[in-house]
C-alpha cells in the first residue's frame, strides 16, 4: 500500500532530491521516489509526500523507555540556557535545528528536514514553473554539487554544468550548511543577481559566476524529427505536465512513420514515479517491470509498465549523461536491461533510493526520509555508481564551446549508419 501511495504522490531529489530546480524555488527535486537532487535530492527519483500531518503521542514528555537516552540532550538544553551568553535563546530554532542533526545522523544525503520557511520554499512542485537560477543539486560531502542546470534556465545560459561544485555564494563559504539554508541563500526575486564561486574539475582555479534569477518555465517534452527519418524526443523532467506532452508529440511523430527514434535524458534530474511508469511505457509495452522497490523491513514491490505505448517497437537509442538521475536512471535501466534499445552517453548519476516528505503537524515543517532503495529490473541497485553506457561518448569543452553534439551524432549513427 505505501509503495502505491509514494507512486501516486512523488514528487529525487533529489537529492534530495532531489528534483527539479533545487535553486529554483527551493528544492523542486525531490521527487522520489524512485528516484533527485533536489531538483531527487535533493535528487531526486522519486520522491513524494503524505498527504496527511504527522500527529504526535499525546504525552509529550519523554517516553519511560527513551529517558536514559535522552538525559544528555535535556542537559544540554539546560546548560544552553543556562550559561549561553547571548540570552534569551530562541527555543524554536534549537528544536528545528536539533530535528535537523537527527536526521543528519543519519548520513543520508538524501533525507532531510525543512523549517516551515524552508518548506515554504520548498512547495513550488514539478508544475512546469519555477523561480530562482533553475538547478538540480545535492549535498556533495562540505559543498553544494550542481546535478544538472534546467535546459533554458539562468543557471544554463551562465555556463553552469553538471559537476560543478559551488563553494560560495555571494562571497560567503558554505562549507557545512545546512542543504535549505543554501537554497535560501540562492534562492531570490527574479531579476536580481547570485554570485557563485563553483570549483570544476579540469579548472586549475575556481570560476565565479554571477546569475541573474528568473522565473524558469520548465518545457517538459521537445521534439522533432531529424534526418534519415529518426524521431527525437528530449524529456526534460518527469512532471505533472510530461505524460500529456510526451502522448501528443509522440503521436505526431509517430504520424510521420519514423524509421528510428531517440530518447534524451541528458541533463534530467527525475520526477514523479507514476510519470516513470508513463514514460517507459510508451517504449517498453505492457506488464514489464520498471523497478523494484525494497523497504526496511525486507518487502519487495514491483511497478509494472502500463499499456498503450506507442513506440514500443520501433528501434530505440537513449541518450544519458551524469545529470541523468532518478527516474532517468529508472527507465534508462529497465531499457538496458530488456535489452530494448541502445544506451549512448556518459555514467548517468547514480540515485538508487526513494524518499516520502512527511508533513509534522502544527504546520512545523517537513521530514523528507528515505523509505526505500529501487533497482532495475535484474535487481542492479544503481546508487552512487549510476548507469554504464552502452556506446560511451564523451562532451567536452571543446565541443560545446563549438555547439558540436557528438553523443547525438553517435545516435544516429547507430541508428542508421550514417
């Protein structure tokens, strides 16, 4: 039931997602749960969140059998107001901050908790709008980790790239922050301007860019037909919009009797799982399992590919990178391991888990915890490993620089020899 519950409600991460556009307006990332930075950090694959608020016990003191364990922390709420010099101490922001380092000590990146500010941030959904520098990212050891840049956003146009690590915003070193309490830092009214000192690999010293926000409109599916007779579908994220996007442009392409057709996950931080399920239906067919959810407790669910694909025999070729994450690493896998198409790119990302935000009650904040790990079909968990390339071509430097797209061009050729 509760895997049901996750695929109908998930919103990575995320990376949180996390999911989409961490920086954008909070965390869009997460989406879970399947897989986000937070575009799921936070990224995102697929995370969602309950419906419903946490309600506590009713007796808030300290449970008789958790008293002992939690002697120091009561003394060291004591001492604080007791010998603090800057008094009166803010209560509140000692019980969020002690939420925090619980989950924290977890040592998963990829679970969290938001202040109710920061869940404020954080509500703007995978709806196709968001408002910031557009940017899955995610916790990366000290510093924050760029997942991948949103096609068309601030954060593109800039030269951001995924990889990059940011280590200052506006000047201030962020080693150690808190995942929102950099958002918030990023985050801001479109038209101002962020500056950030990103290290890169290959950059014998740090860059600094200055990127001005804007109110990111996320276009979901773009497509087209190319030469030789190849359809191509580029999808962006896994959105409440994408399914009905992909459905019409898919039957237009379909309409002109392609021989061929690529699918571009490059640059995709994740999404909803049900719109996973959507997706890789139309390339895979009926009653195949996408993924595999395993819990905590050792249970096993499998979420099966729907009917009414329309593109389920046509010869296929996907295209990944690193900033393929989450539900792209879900249905670039179930792809690879049915053997149904070619997989052309780069290692994507390598989120394996799924997270639920939980909303506590009193309207204090959000509790995004990791419930499950998913694998592929064949049981490969690919966490912090990511997919491996069939074909592996590399984009360099030098070929953007030149607007050269040479894991496109390997498409093609695989997909007529020409």
């Amino acid at each position: 039931m509760l895997g049901k519950i996750i695929r109908w409600t998930l919103g990575c991460m995320l990376i949180a997602m996390l999911a989409i556009g961490l920086f954008a307006s909070g965390f869009a990332v997460g989406h879970v749960t399947a897989g986000g930075g937070s575009q799921l950090s936070a990224l995102p694959l697929i995370s969602g969140k309950t419906n419903t608020t946490v309600t506590p016990p009713p007796d808030t003191g300290t449970p008789p059998d958790l008293q002992t364990l939690f002697a120091p922390f009561w003394e060291a709420w004591t001492l604080v107001h007791k010998n603090y010099y800057s008094q009166p101490v803010d209560d509140q922001a000692l019980v969020y901050g002690a939420i925090k380092g619980m989950i924290q000590a977890l040592g998963d990146k990829h679970s969290g908790y938001m202040t109710p500010a920061e869940s404020k941030i954080n509500s703007t959904s995978l709806s196709g709008e968001l408002e910031g520098i557009g940017a899955t990212v995610e916790i990366s050891g000290k510093y924050l980790k760029i997942i991948s840049p949103i096609p068309n956003s601030p954060a593109e146009k800039a030269g951001i790239l995924p990889g990059d690590t940011v280590t200052k915003v506006n000047g201030e070193d962020i080693a150690g922050q808190d995942l929102y309490t950099i958002i918030s830092k990023v985050r801001g009214p479109a038209g101002t301007k962020v500056k950030l000192l990103i290290v890169r690999d290959g950059e014998s010293a740090p860059l600094e860019f200055e990127v001005t926000r804007a109110r990111v409109i996320i276009t979901s599916v773009e497509s087209k037909m190319l030469p030789n007779d190849i359809a191509y579908v580029k999808v962006n994220e896994f959105g409440a919009k994408t399914s009905g996007e992909l459905q019409i442009q898919l039957k237009a392409l379909m309409a002109q009797k392609p021989k061929g057709i690529i699918l571009d996950l490059r640059n995709n931080g994740g999404g909803y799982v049900n719109t996973a399920v959507d997706v890789a239906s139309h390339f895979i067919g009926r009653g195949k399992v996408l993924l595999i959810e395993r819990f905590g407790d050792g249970r096993e669910q499998k979420v099966l590919t729907q009917g009414g694909g329309l593109a389920t025999d046509l010869p296929l070729v996907v295209l990944i990178n690193q900033g393929s994450a989450s539900a792209s690493e879900v249905v670039t896998g179930a792809i690879q391991d049915y053997k149904r198409g070619t997989i052309i790119g780069e290692t994507s990302y390598g989120k394996g888990t799924g997270q639920i935000g939980y909303e506590l009650s009193n309207d204090q904040g959000e509790a995004r915890i990791t419930i499950f790990r998913w694998l592929t079909p064949n049981g490969n968990w690919v966490h912090e490993k990511g997919i491996t390339p069939d074909i592996e071509v590399k984009l360099t430097k030098a070929d953007r620089d030149a607007k050269l797209d040479p894991q496109l061009d390997a498409a093609l050729k695989a997909l007529t020899g020409k």
